[in-house]
C-alpha cells in the first residue's frame, strides 16, 4: 500500500512539473493516471477541470467539475471553478448562480464580487451588478479592476456623468492606464463627442 501511495505521488509530481512548463496536456495524462486508481479524488478532478478550462476544452471541464460535485457536494473550490467554466462559455445564467454561491460563502471576496458583476452586466442586469460593485468597492476603493467595472455599468446605465467621476478616480491611481482611456473614449462616444473620443482612443491604443 505504501508503495503504491509512493507511486502515485510520484505520478503526481511528474503531472505538476508538466504543468510548471505549461504543458497542460501532458499533466492531464498524467493527473488521469491518479484518477484511475483514486476515481473521487476530487482535488485531481478540479486539477484536471482547471487546465482543461486553460485549454478552452470547456465542455470536457465541466463534465470533471460535474462528477467532483457529486463526490463533494457545496465545496467552494468546485464553485468558482463551475462559476469560472460556465462563464468562459458565456453560459451566463449559470455563472451567475454559482458566482453567487461562492459569494455566500466568501461575501469579502472582492475578485469574485468583480467577476459576478460582470456575468451579471453580460446578461444586462445592470443595477444589480452595479450593487454588487459599490459593495466591493466599499472593501477595495483603490481596486483598478473595481472601478473600471463599475465605470463600464455605468456606461451600459448611460450615466455618463458617473462614470466619467469614478474613471477620474481610477486614473489618479493608475495615470494614462489604457483601460481608463478607453473607457473615457467609450463616454465620450456616447455623449457624440467625437473628437474628443477619437483622441482617447488614440491614446488608448497608443497611436499618439
């Protein structure tokens, strides 16, 4: 028993040095010869899920992530994976309801907040998703991330005036980030100002 344990260890490690050198592939091999012998080992299940997610082999994923739900049922690692696989399928509803879920457990958790947001602006629910903002913001409120996101909803909310004040805040933090500028072009398209969008997209783009 030991030397088997021994052997699979071994197995293991060899699976995470192909991860280290971003051979993903070859460490799913490796990692389903640990599986075979160890068929609800979930951690290996969610190993598996995550690189077949950096592959982009996302039905593949979700189908490991599926089988570690039914060995290990509420577990929050398992979620954010789920909530992560579903979204980069733009399967936003289903993102969404497992965002949510990992949110429960981790309400201070202001990257996960983020990526619900912006599943809950890709299905239009933009007054939600700006609350769920404002909440992360009140944890992080010098978080890039945050407030370009929150400047984003506001653009789809076409409150103009909003956003423009909270980019301004954001490029105080980060001067000339080219995220900021893009969206301060986006604002000003929307206001038909188109000089002066052209100008920020410009520098967004790093043409000026």
């Amino acid at each position: 028993m030991r030397k088997h344990m021994r052997d699979l260890n071994i197995i293991f490690n060899i699976g995470v040095t192909a991860y280290e050198q971003n051979n993903f592939r070859k460490a799913i091999e490796w990692f389903d010869l640990v599986l075979k012998q160890q068929p609800e080992n979930v951690d290996m299940l969610n190993n598996i899920a995550c690189y077949l997610i950096k592959m982009k082999e996302l039905n593949k994923a979700l189908f490991c992530l599926q089988k570690a739900e039914t060995i290990l049922r509420d577990d929050e690692t398992i979620l954010s994976n789920m909530a992560i696989a579903h979204a980069k399928n733009k399967n936003w509803s289903k993102a969404i309801f497992y965002f949510d879920q990992v949110f429960i457990k981790k309400p201070k958790d202001t990257t996960m907040i983020n990526n619900l947001a912006s599943c809950l602006m890709e299905s239009g629910r933009y007054q939600l998703a700006l609350r769920c903002l404002n909440k992360a913001i009140s944890q992080e409120e010098h978080n890039l991330f945050l407030l370009f996101n929150k400047a984003q909803c506001l653009i789809y909310l076409r409150d103009c005036k909003e956003a423009k004040s909270v980019l301004q805040t954001a490029m105080k933090i980060s001067p000339n980030n080219s995220v900021g500028l893009y969206l301060l072009g986006q604002i000003h398209e929307e206001l038909m100002e188109e000089t002066e969008a052209l100008s920020y997209y410009n520098q967004a783009w790093g043409l000026v």
